[in-house]
C-alpha cells in the first residue's frame, strides 16, 4: 500500500447522517471474492435515483465524499471501503464514523477524516456554493481545506493511523516484530481455554 | 475495589504495549465465514504467511447459504464459489470448518455459543459486526474487517485501541411477555444509533441479571446497532450452567479452575465509567421499529411518530427521509400497519427459545392469507432440537415455511428475500433501507409479536389474537 501524504480533488456532498454499509455497497456484492471490482454496486439503490449526487456531473471525478453523523454504520464488511476506493475516493470527511469503518478505512488506505459538526456544515455550504471546487485532505498536517472557499478546518485522525497511511505500512508485518511476546503470552495461556483441533481430536 | 470486567479482560490479552502504538490484543477465539474471509486468505498466501493458530480458528457457513433444497447443488453461481472458495481455504490452511450438511453448521454466532467454545473473559473475534453476541458470557467479542482477519489469521492478536466504557443498567423487570429484543430496542432508542460509537456497553442490573443466555445473547447481539464496538454481561450462576457439560467447555478439575477464575470477572459497585445511562424495564412495551435504523422504533401501542417531535434538524431528517422509504404516515397507530412477510430467525432471535415462543403463539393457527411467513433456524442442531420437540409442526401446519439454518432473510444475501415494497415483519437485527431486499421495507420486532404479526396480517400482540 503506497503511502498518502495529501489527497486534492473534487468532492461530494452526501448530506445524510447514519450511513449504513448497507447502503454503501449493497449484500448482493459481497460475494465477489475480490477486492477490487465494487464500483458499479457503490450507493447501488440510491444511484438508481438520476437526482443522487453520485449522478450529477463531476461526481466520477471525486476524489474526496463529505457525508453526515455515524458515517459507515452497521455491517462490517470492509467491501464498503473497497468500493468506495474503486469509485475514485481516497478520502470521506465525517463528524464522526463508525468504529469498524474507520478501523477498515486506515487498513486499506482510505482517509476518514473527523471533522466537527460545524466544519462540516461550512464544508456543505462551501461545496454547494462551488460545486468544482478543489477540496485538499492533508494527512501530516490533519487538515482539510476548500482553497476557492477560504476554508482551513483541522479534522481528528489518531497518531497511529496517521503513521499508517503517511507510511503506507503493512500493518500485519508492523505487528510480527512482536513474535517473541506472541510466543510468550501463548504460553501463559490458561490450559482450559478451548482448542478447536485438539479438543476434536480427542472425541 | 472499583474494578471493571471490561478493564480486566482487556488487561489480561495484553501482549505487547508499544510506545507510539496502539497495545496489541490476544484473540483467544476467530469465528470466520465465507463472506468476509476469501480476500484475507489470499492477502495472507500472496504475503507468503501461515495461519497461526488454527485451533483458536474455526469456520462455517452462513451468510449466503441456500436454507432449502440442500441436496441439490447451490444453483447461486457466485455463492457456490464463494463457498467453495471457503471449503479450499479452511483445507490449505488447516482450519476446522462446519460445512453446509453438517448437524455444527450454522450462524457463526449462534454455533460459537452452543459448542461451549464461547467462554467467559476470553476475546472473540469475526469478520461480522454482530460478534458482539458472545459478550452475552462476559466476553470481549467484536466485529472487525477483513484486513482484520488476515491479521488475526496471520497473528492470533490484533491492534486496538481502548474504547471508552460505558455502563448501561436496567433497573426493575421486564413485564410477562416482554423479552430480551424489547428491552434492546428500548436501549438503542435511548442510545441512538451512533450513541455507543467508541464504547464497549456493560448491561447491568436486575433485569439484564433475570435474562436467560438467550436473552442475553440477542441484548449483545444488538449492541453495534447502537454504534458500540462491543456488549458484555458479567457472568454468573446462568452463565455457567449453561456452558457446563457442553463440546468445547473445560471437563473435572480443569472445569473447577475455569470456574474459580469466571466468577472473578465482575464489576465492582462502585466503578465508574466513561458514560452511564439508566433504563426502567418496567417503563417498556413489546417494540416495533417503524424506521430505517434500530434506533426509531415505537411501542405497540403507539402511533407512527411526527417528524417534527425528534429533537434536532438531523433527527427530524432523518425521520422524515425513513418515513418516506417505510411509506408511513405520521399518527397511524403502528398496530394498522400491515406487513406482507413475517421472518423468524437471525443471530439475533434464532435460537431455540427464540423458536419455542413464536411456536407457542402459532400453534393451531393459521398464517394470514397473503402473508409469506418462513422460519430459518440458527444452526443445524437448534434445527433439529426444534423438531425433536415438534415444533416444524407447529409452524409448518399454521403455514409457515421451515427452512436449515443460515443468515437468510436477514440480510437476504442468498436469494430469500423480499420483493421491492414489500413490508416484512422481522425477528432480525437491522431495518436498513433494502436490508431484506431491494426496496423491501423492514420491521424489527420479538418472536412472539413476529408469529402473532403473521396471524393477524398485521401488527399485533400473542394477548390481542
């Protein structure tokens, strides 16, 4: 995974809150097992409405979506996020996200950025008012700006997160220098935690 | 002492807390399934990795499994790959899988409990955000994404950082009839649907302590619908009756040990946490949601809410936006709302009490004419512990369909669905828009009100038939 010090484009104004995963990639494409290909199903039955903002021109062209509260909630299929990289999104500005969200987001190097409830009413006003408007999400500096708009608003991104998609690091190989307090931990484990293999094994 | 369950469980899996980074967890136990692993396979071979433990792994099938004609070959071309794709991965990487056909399949959350391999004060993790059911045993048990699980997958651990605690207590009791999906509905009204994002809820006081293991499974179940990372009730005298004597439950002295060790995992009284909310069971009615999240739900009695009576401009949107996709008009009392597909099933109410109360209501009745009533069980053996008491009878003389086990209409992945403006009564955890099929429109309600519902072709109460 590359890293993303800064992402500068277009952007999108989706003005809803509680934006479930549900929606952003319907059940029907989560039995592709690939990662990529998700595309066409993103938003599948809000773009099936030619008024949806993914539908008005320039929106193939995004690279930054600005949604309301909760954004990412419920499921926790990470195909969410796939589709919306596979849309041309590298960043989504939010008041807040869902846990799991932000979690596959980092994981897979699409910028959930949080904003405040303010910032994010000047960013729809902004947008609205200038629709092309080059939107510019600066990962190191954890700010996102509307240049055209005189608009600078700091958004909340933990330490370690940042680090990750700054560096673009593969997080399973960050971990694996702990192998030594893996193996430790493991065998202090207490002896009646279940074993699926042995225990099998056994009857 | 002001100690926490949550604070001690997440203490005792800590492996590694690395300046800078967030602390590395132990995960004792990784459910997986077909949907959410194939990329994490392939992530984990193109990297040249191995399964660490998988004896702390174990696999199933569910979200996209056919739930009749299992003799036949699964006519879903995709799913079938899907599946298949799952059978070759479990085969490489030496991963115990309950496939399809066997008497173990079943929804992963509802096997992980009832193979006793769900214990007390262990981690649970799965590509699924309703894992959080196996806090129910006082567990800390979440949903994590796929990157997730090639991580687990490759390193038995995975990066968190600490969410806040927050306490929900339900003081007094629940009334006769009310269940464990009332009361988790009346606590994600309370909540909102992004009122737990960052937290693991404890459920506390004596009417969460009344519920059985199945009630308590269905409250955390529902626990993400409230935006929560996780659920947890300390366990108790239930907890371990429940888990003694079953497959994966320790046996003689090491039972003893595990005992000793369960009943230390509490909170203490006087602990605080980072959010306290208080609920009165007594205060609450059988619910029926009438939006398009977990959170805008009414009680029976009640009418379709006004727009207007939410708080904030966002909420009143919201309201409004749901209002229009659920075809509801404000002031319609919900009991004059008819549905024309009834679902019984899910991680949330499939479980084998969850079938006995709707049977109990069905029996020698009749499904309304024009109703579309299917009964999916949660797994092969709550299928079968079903029909060794009669009840596939019950239901399939009212005129319900009885289906095998797997996620089914819940999420309508593998073909029972329902058709665009069909409006379903259902037991599950989610009335997102199109949640049981394009279009569809979702009420979450309990079992027995789902089999009453679908006598009457409306809804109503098991008391009012």
């Amino acid at each position: 995974m590359p890293g993303i010090q800064q992402i500068a484009g277009t952007a999108v104004a989706l003005e809803r809150r509680d934006v479930d995963t549900d929606q952003i990639i319907p059940a029907a494409w989560l039995k592709r097992v690939q990662r990529t290909g998700f595309a066409p199903g993103l938003f599948g039955a809000w773009r099936e409405n030619p008024d949806f903002v993914l539908n008005r021109p320039g929106a193939a062209e995004a690279k930054i979506l600005v949604a309301g509260d909760n954004f990412g909630c419920g499921s926790s299929r990470e195909h969410a996020v796939w589709a919306l990289q596979d849309f041309g999104f590298r960043a989504v500005i939010a008041p807040s996200f869902a846990d799991i969200f932000r979690g596959n987001a980092v994981s897979s190097g699409l910028v959930p950025a949080e904003v405040g409830e303010g910032a994010v009413t000047r960013l729809f006003a902004a947008l609205a008012a200038r629709p092309g408007a080059r939107v510019v999400v600066d990962v190191a500096q954890r700010t996102v700006a509307i240049p055209a708009a005189g608009i600078v608003e700091p958004f909340a991104l933990a330490d370690y997160a940042r680090w990750r998609l700054l560096e673009g690091l593969d997080d399973i190989a960050v971990t694996l220098r702990h192998e030594e307090e893996i193996t430790a931990y493991e065998a202090r484990r207490p002896q009646w935690l279940p074993t699926v293999t042995n225990q099998l094994a056994l009857s | 002492m002001t100690g926490r369950l949550f604070d001690t469980v997440w203490d005792r899996h800590l492996v590694a807390s690395p300046e800078g980074e967030p602390p590395l967890l132990y995960i004792d136990l990784h459910l997986v399934h077909e949907v959410t692993s194939p990329q994490a396979f392939e992530g984990l071979e193109l990297a040249g990795r191995r399964v660490r433990r998988p004896g702390l792994t174990l696999a199933t099938m569910d979200h996209d499994v056919p739930t009749r004609d299992l003799d036949q070959p699964i006519a879903d071309e995709l799913a079938a790959e899907q599946i298949a794709r799952l059978r070759r991965n479990c085969e490489v990487h030496g991963v115990r899988l309950h496939a399809l056909g066997s008497i173990d399949q079943g929804i992963v959350h509802v096997i992980g409990p009832q193979l006793g391999l769900s214990q007390p004060g262990m981690t649970i993790v799965c590509g699924d955000s309703h894992t959080s059911t196996h806090g129910a045993f006082g567990a800390l048990a979440f949903g994590i994404g796929t990157s997730e699980v090639e991580h687990v997958l490759a390193t038995q651990t995975l990066r968190q950082v600490k969410p806040a605690a927050m306490a929900v207590t339900v003081d007094g009791e629940l009334a006769p009839g009310l269940t464990a999906k009332d009361l988790v509905l009346g606590i994600i009204r309370t909540l909102g649907p992004g009122g737990g994002v960052g937290s693991v809820i404890e459920y506390r006081g004596p009417a969460v302590r009344a519920l059985s293991m199945a009630g308590r499974m269905t409250v955390c179940n529902m626990s993400i619908e409230a935006g929560a990372r996780a659920g947890m009730i300390a366990p108790d005298e239930t907890t371990f009756a429940w888990l003694e004597g079953r497959r994966h439950s320790p046996r003689g002295r090491q039972w003893e040990q595990a005992l000793d060790d369960w009943r230390g995992l509490v909170t203490d009284d006087g602990a605080a946490f980072d959010r306290e909310v208080r609920v009165d069971a007594a205060a609450l009615r059988p619910a029926v949601t009438w939006g398009t999240t977990p959170a805008q739900s009414v009680f029976i009695d009640d009418v379709i809410p006004e727009p207007g009576s939410f708080a904030t401009p966002a909420g009143q949107q919201a309201a409004r936006r749901a209002l229009t996709y659920m075809d509801l008009r404000p002031g319609v009392p919900i009991r004059d709302v008819t549905v024309d597909a009834v679902f019984i099933g899910s991680c949330t109410n499939g479980r084998l009490e969850d079938l006995r109360a709707a049977a109990e209501v069905i029996r020698g009745r009749k499904v309304h004419p024009g109703v579309r009533a299917l009964v999916v069980p949660g797994s092969a053996r709550v299928k079968a512990d079903a029909e060794a008491e009669g009840l596939d009878r019950f239901f399939l003389d009212a005129g319900f369909e009885w289906r095998s086990a797997g996620c089914s209409m819940c999420l309508g992945m593998n073909g029972d669905i329902i058709a665009p403006g069909e409006r379903c009564a259902s037991t599950s955890n989610r009335n997102f828009e199109g949640r049981q099929g394009p279009g569809g429109r979702t009420h979450l309600v309990a079992p027995a009100v789902a089999a009453a519902t679908a006598v009457a072709g409306h809804f109503t109460l098991p008391g009012d038939l």
